[in-house]
C-alpha cells in the first residue's frame, strides 16, 4: 500500500478524542514518520490548581499504548518519548516490550525550579526511539535543549512549542505525518502545523481535547493572515 493510499484512510490535521490505545489500532500500519508525545509519567501528579491528568496512577495502558505506537510508526522512523524518571523501569519495559530501542537521550532544560526535595528540579527529559534502523539526521540536534515556561494555561504539563519545533525539523521533512496520542494542550500538533508538517493528535479528557482544538483553530487563523509563525509559542 502505497503513502498516498494510507494517508487517505488517515483523520488528517485533526485531533481526535479517545482512547490512544483503540485509536491507533485502528489506524494503517507503518503510516506516520514520527512520534512526539508527553505521556501520564504514573505520579499522581496535581498542579497548584488541582488540575490532573488521567490514568497517572497505573501502568496498565502503558504497554499496550507502546505497542500501538509501533504499530503505527514506519519501519526506520523515531518515537521521541518524554517520561517520569522515577518510573523509568516501566517505561523501558513497555518500550522494549514493543520492540523500540533507545538511540538518544535529550534533557530538556528548565530555568525554573518545578519541585524541590534533594534537589531543585530543573528539567525534563525524553528518550528518543527507533523502529529498525533510521538514517542518522545530517545536523543532529544538541541533546540537551532550553525549556521556556510554557505557562500552563491550556493543560498542568504543558510543553512549549519552541522546543518541540526543534525537535520535528530535526527528525522530519515538510510534509510528513507527526503523530501525538497524548496531545494534551495540543503542543506537538501545533509545532507540526506552524512547521510545515501533517499531524494527528489523540486525547482521552474532554476539557484538554477542547482546549487543543480550540487552540488549532486560532493557530489555523493566524497562519492565514500572517503565515506560519515557526518561531511562535502559539498559545
């Protein structure tokens, strides 16, 4: 099955709602050129406001969402997965269980502190995957990456597109299909459109899922009176 026939079973540019796990499996095999997603790190995790994020408590739907995932990743493409450090040993079971080898590691630096125990923590981090054996980049992107405070309106763990844009040119070309299941906010999905890039997003909760789209469409309407905003945070 040629890309042109796959993309056309495919909810181009749209955010979909639901479970990540049912959505993906009903999508073509090997049909997007990237993954970039921001999973529930198992915390529990509540923000000042009391905002949470669902299935954060159990690992449940973690294998089989990576499973899936690789499912819908082309053969010799990258998965760049965020995580909670702390349950890095289940994150890397579900990974390897799904058949996703580690080739990088990125830290994501922070100018503020998010939480403070032993330490001030200053950072996020994400592991970058493979599916077979992808063509190494010709400008790889430094591993270790600035995080400007996305402010958090839209959703408790909100990413920045800035930094997320870096990531999509760096391991994409205008054009292909950058898919999210964990959309959240809609950060990937709009660093994908505001780059030149089809995406695809999925998200379970019914306020997050409203706000992203939301989101997509006053993106959608700036990129038309004063096109794309590569730069932007787009808030």
């Amino acid at each position: 099955m040629n890309t042109n026939t796959i993309q056309q079973q495919l909810p181009l540019n749209t955010i979909l709602k639901g479970n990540c796990i049912e959505k993906m499996h009903e999508m073509p095999a090997n049909s997007v050129d990237f993954i970039l997603t921001d999973p529930p790190y198992l915390v529990n995790y509540r923000d000042r406001d009391g905002r949470s994020i669902q299935n954060d408590t159990s690992s449940e739907w973690l294998k089989p969402a990576m499973a899936e995932a690789h499912h819908t990743l082309k053969q010799n493409r990258l998965m760049l997965c965020f995580y909670g450090w702390t349950k890095v040993d289940e994150f890397f079971a579900a990974w390897k269980a799904a058949g996703l080898q580690p080739v990088g590691h990125i830290v994501f630096r922070k100018q503020y502190s998010s939480k403070s125990r032993f330490l001030s923590y200053r950072h996020e981090q994400a592991y970058l995957l493979a599916k077979g054996h992808p063509a190494l980049p010709k400008q790889p992107i430094a591993d270790v990456i600035d995080m400007p405070y996305s402010g958090n309106k839209l959703h408790p763990t909100q990413k920045p597109v800035a930094a997320l844009s870096q990531l999509i040119r760096c391991f994409t070309l205008p054009g292909e299909l950058v898919l999210d299941p964990f959309a959240g906010s809609g950060s990937t999905c709009a660093a994908a459109m505001l780059t030149g890039r089809k995406y695809i997003g999925i998200e379970m909760d019914n306020a997050y899922h409203a706000n992203a789209n939301a989101r997509m469409e006053r993106i959608r309407e700036r990129i038309a009176t004063r096109g794309p905003l590569l730069h932007s945070h787009a808030r």
